[in-house]
C-alpha cells in the first residue's frame, strides 16, 4: 500500500506542459515516466486516469482558466493512455469530457442534434432489437443479450471531421449490440443478422481474428435496416464486452504470485517499444496516434497478414516489416501493379516491396507535406538512419540543402549567421549538418527565412522614413503615410508575403508593389525613382496573392489529371493552366497560375508536383 500511494504522489507532480514548442523535453520526459510506472504497479495509472476523470467534471462545471490546457493534455497522454489498456469506457468519458473543455459550441450542437432524434432513433432500434432478438432465438441462441448501443459525441465529431460528412449522412448513429456466449456464436448471429438483414461489405470487420493493438475483439458490420437505414451491430461474448468496457481493470491481478493478463502486458509492452524506437521528436505525435486509430490489414508476397494504421503506404510496410528493408526500399508492388509509393494501402491489398542492395533513404521521406510516410515511428527510424552517417557528408548534403532552399525562396541575401542566431546554432558546420540530418527540416527552414525577410522587409534599403504609417484598405498593404490609397499587386513580379517589397506611384492608378528585387524597379530611371514609396505587407494575413509556376515533365496519360488532383488535395483553387507540349522530345511544359497567402504555402504546393511520378522541374515564373 505503501507503494502504491508514493507511486501515486509521484504521478501527480508530473507536469505536462501542452506547449509543445517550449515544453517539449518535459512533456517527453513525463510521458516516459508515467508509462514505464505501469510496470510496477498499474493501480498507479488507473487510480490517475479516475482523477483526470473526475476533474474534468469538475472543470466543466467550474469554468477554470486551466480547463483548456487540462483538456488538451487529456486529448494528447491520458486517452491514448486509456485506449492502450483497453479502457473503453473511460477513454470515452474522458474524450467526451475534454472537448466539451475545448469546443463546447460544436459539443452541444451535436449533442442537441442526438436529443432532437432521440425519440424516432430509439423506437427505430427498439422495433430492430426485437426482430433480431427473434430471429436469434428461432435459431437456438440462448441467453443472448441484445441492446442499443450509446454513441459518443467525440467520436462522432472525429468522423464527421474525418470523412467530411454532416450528422444526418452518419449510418453508425444507430447501433446495436449483441453479447453472447461464446465465439463461436458470435459468428452464427452475423449470419443471422445478414440473412436477415443486406449488409454493407465495406464496413464490415473482424477483430476477433485480428484483434487491435490493445487486445480490442468483436465483430463490426452494418447492415440496411428496415426503411432503408443503415444500423450498425457489434457481436462480442461477455468476456470480450468486459475487456473492451473495463480493460486491465477487468483482469489484472492484485494478490502477489497470482498471473497477469497476456493481452494486458502485450498492451504495455507496446507503448514501451514506442519509448525504445522513437526520439523525442516523434514520441508525442507517435503516442497520440494511438487514440481510436483506423488500421488496415494487409498481406505479404507469402499471405502473412500485417496490421497498419490507416493511412500507411508501401513505405510504412516496409518498415513494419523490417528496418533495413525500409531502408534498403526502391519501389513497390501493390496487387500486381508497381505503384508510387505515396500510395495509400488499403484493407486485403498484397504487398511487395521493391529494394536495392544498399540502403539509402530520401530526406523526401521526412517530408510529411509529400506523403510518403504516415507513421512517426518510420519517420523516426528514417530520422535515425541519417543522424548515424558520415559528419563530413552531412555538412555537405546541408550546405547544399540550403542553397537550394534560399533560391527558392528567392532569399539570396538571407546569411548564414542570421539563420544562426534564429535557429540557435554555434558554428555553420553545425547548421549545415543538422540541415543535412534533418534535425533542422525543410520546413522549419523556410519558417525561419521567411521569419529573417519580413524582418528585414521592415527597414527600407533607400526609401525614406517617413513618421506616420496607416494600413491600406485594399489588399492587407501597409502604406506609409498615405491612408485609403489604391494599391495593386505589380504583374511583372508578382510579390507574395513575407517577400520584401515597394511601392510605384502610378499616373491614375494608385499604388503598384513590386518585389524590390524586381528587374523593372532595379532599371527604373533616375527621375522616375521620386515615385517609390515605402510600403509593407499588413497584418491581416488573409488576403491571397496571385503566382505563376512552371512545370516540366515527362508527356504521359494522366499528368494534367495528376498535377490537378495534387493542387485540389491542397485545396488551391486554379486561376489559368497552359500546357505545351515537345512532341520530339516527349516533354510537356505547364504554367499555372493560382493564388496563395504566403511563400510558405507556395513552397509547400511546389514540394507536392515535385512528388508526382516523372515530373523534372517546377519553378516560379516571376
């Protein structure tokens, strides 16, 4: 007992800090510490899971100013934390408790609209539940019970988010479940209820032979109830309904000497393996992942069935099946066809991963904006191959990096000590080679430049101070001491924040704003630089802005359809697409233009063609 209460004390100094980006080391360090207690008495975890449960009521009523910082931290380590032990019931209240914190207008838009159906919804499931009842007991099933089944709001809300549908388009609203003796009764009333009732083939699984990570098991299908409405029916025994409910709870034995639960300990055994695979980076990220995840069953060359989460591709495959394949990975087979492998995997494909003799991973794999790994700890596995190489080649793969990603981000004068300073790094071998082992990405890279040009974009280079400053109306413009002057974005160049620019008074039309590296305002004659006025861009940050790239690639079927598909997958909507087309040389040149808010977004949607199959040059126009 004595134990059991220090265990406790020292549970509740842990402090997870939700802010990530300043709180990171200590947020990793107490996760390690709460899960590595399960070990030694699991009483410690279940007895701070209650507690968060009843603080969260608390909170709620309460209306603390802690409740939204409380309420993520719930979210992010204590859910994930229950659904790993197989804590249904909890994870539930608890998920249910902290968004209700965080998003109580969404919360109880949901919540009225399952109370306005209440009444139809649960005569509709009291008619089914007597005609399967009926059916169950025509066939010999004895002692079965069968109920409606509670839907919770947050998992309403994850789907409807998830696969972008409205509450009245969600079939799983009406649920049933069955309970009965054995498994092997579990499958003769899915018959039952199939025979009775038109399933829906898709929605259909079986995690009694294969179970989920937290040992979950049941049988999931939905059917086409009476009046063509979809009832969703879970088919589990007893003993699985108490695992699924209560989890280690159910099970776990208190007396010394007396045996533990195997699928208890596979559960801890699981979120140990993720502390020993994954780096601090990707602990958090890997951790929440768990959370009610989707999972794909796929099968090896051999017939060998592999789990997933949802989402994975034929790299994550590799990877689940072995590290030095992940690595050593050049392409893959999916049911046959040799596809990218971005390719998202879905249940009963067959895979087959293509590799070369050496291992040499792509730093493109790190790029999550690219798609081709889904899962943190393959990214971390990744994450490591890179920091183990060569230091000298590191320097170099970095200083090349950086090169490159200055001249796309059309930031030549940005220096290497300014990036230094921002990023915290002591020498520019150092910089280079965490830019080459990653540990400084692509993206943090060009926060940071864009972060050093609006910085730098603020002091003009030979315009004037002038001492009042007003914000334009027009196009989120800020010019300096003019107010409710027209301005326009200069065609020439076509300037995107946080890109430094200026301004040309026009005759008749306002302002013009140029990139002030633009080639028209470096030759404008002498007399005519009178008219520059100093400007910079506003505040407001949702204003869009018009750029044009170019496209090289290989003259395939599908390249206007795939390059389409990519922009529409990040929500770009096209201004004009010119495509031409080297029929000699089977090459097909398009230049598009769209609008964007920022040189960060462009340079997310350039890095997405970039990722597309043949496809040897994108670039900004102007």
């Amino acid at each position: 007992m004595g134990d059991l209460v220090e265990g406790i004390r020292k549970l509740n100094e842990l402090n997870f800090n939700p802010d990530y980006a300043n709180g990171r080391e200590g947020q990793v360090e107490s996760l390690r510490r709460m899960v590595m207690s399960l070990d030694k008495d699991i009483r410690v975890v279940l007895v701070r899971l209650a507690y968060r449960t009843q603080r969260l009521y608390k909170l709620i009523a309460e209306q603390s100013p802690h409740s939204e910082r409380v309420a993520r931290e719930t979210l992010d380590i204590f859910a994930p934390i229950a659904n790993r032990l197989g804590l249904g019931q909890i994870k539930w209240e608890l998920e249910d408790s902290a968004f209700r914190i965080l998003d109580p207008v969404t919360y109880r838009r949901i919540a009225k609209s399952l109370e306005e159906n209440r009444a139809a919804r649960e005569s509709y499931i009291a008619d089914f539940v007597a005609t399967l009842e009926a059916r169950l007991a025509e066939n010999h099933l004895e002692g079965v019970s069968v109920f409606g089944r509670p839907k919770h709001i947050y998992s309403i809300w994850r789907k409807m988010t998830r696969k972008r549908l409205s509450f009245s388009e969600l079939f799983d609203v009406r649920a049933v479940r069955v309970l009965v003796n054995d498994q092997r009764q579990c499958y003769t009333a899915l018959g039952i209820a199939h025979q009775e009732w038109q399933p829906i083939t898709r929605e259909f699984d079986d995690y009694i032979a294969k179970p989920k990570d937290n040992g979950y098991r049941s049988l999931h299908t939905a059917v086409i109830g009476p009046g063509g409405k979809a009832v969703e029916i879970q088919i589990r025994t007893r003993e699985m309904d108490d695992n699924a409910e209560r989890g280690v709870a159910a099970h776990w034995a208190y007396k010394e000497g007396a045996p533990s639960n195997t699928r208890v300990q596979e559960g801890i055994n699981q979120l140990q393996l993720m502390l020993d695979e994954s780096d601090d980076r990707d602990l958090l990220e890997g951790f929440t992942e768990q959370v009610d995840a989707e999972r794909v069953y796929v099968f090896t060359p051999k017939g060998e069935v592999v789990d997933l989460a949802g989402g994975a591709t034929p790299l994550d495959f590799a990877y689940q099946i072995h590290t030095e394949i992940g690595h050593r990975c050049r392409g893959a087979r999916v049911n046959g066809r040799i596809v990218p492998l971005t390719t998202v995997l879905e249940n009963g494909d067959r895979v087959e991963v293509l590799t070369a003799k050496e291992a040499a991973p792509s730093r493109d794999w790190l790029n999550r904006s690219l798609g081709y790994l889904h899962g943190s700890r393959a990214r971390s596995k990744v994450r490591t191959w890179f920091k183990t190489r060569d230091h000298e080649q590191h320097v170099l793969d970095g200083k090349a990096l950086l090169e490159r990603e200055l001249k796309r981000l059309r930031a030549p004068d940005v220096t290497a000590e300014e990036l230094m300073a921002r990023l915290r790094v002591n020498s520019v071998d150092e910089l280079h080679a965490r830019l080459g082992r990653n540990d400084i990405s692509a993206a943090q890279l060009a926060a940071t430049v864009g972060r050093i040009v609006e910085a730098s974009s603020a002091v003009p280079d030979k315009l004037p101070e002038k001492p009042v400053r007003r914000e334009a109306p027009s196009k989120g413009i800020a010019i300096r001491g003019v107010d409710k002057l027209l301005s326009h974005i200069a065609a020439c160049c076509q300037p995107v924040p946080p890109e430094p620019i200026v301004g040309f008074i026009t005759r008749g039309r306002g302002v013009t704003v140029h990139r002030r590296d633009c080639g028209n305002m470096a030759n404008l004659p002498e007399h005519e630089r009178e008219r520059l006025i100093d400007v910079d861009w506003g505040v407001d940050g949702a204003e869009t802005y018009p750029v044009q790239i170019r496209v090289e690639a290989y003259d395939r079927v599908g390249l206007v359809r795939d390059v389409s598909a990519a922009l529409a997958a990040l929500d770009v909507t096209l201004d004009a697409i010119n495509t031409q087309t080297d029929r000699p040389e089977m090459i097909a040149t398009m230049e598009i233009g769209f609008k964007v808010s920022s040189t960060q977004e462009l340079a997310r949607i350039m890095d997405r063609i970039r990722s597309l199959p043949q496809v040897d040059l994108v670039e900004r126009v102007v």
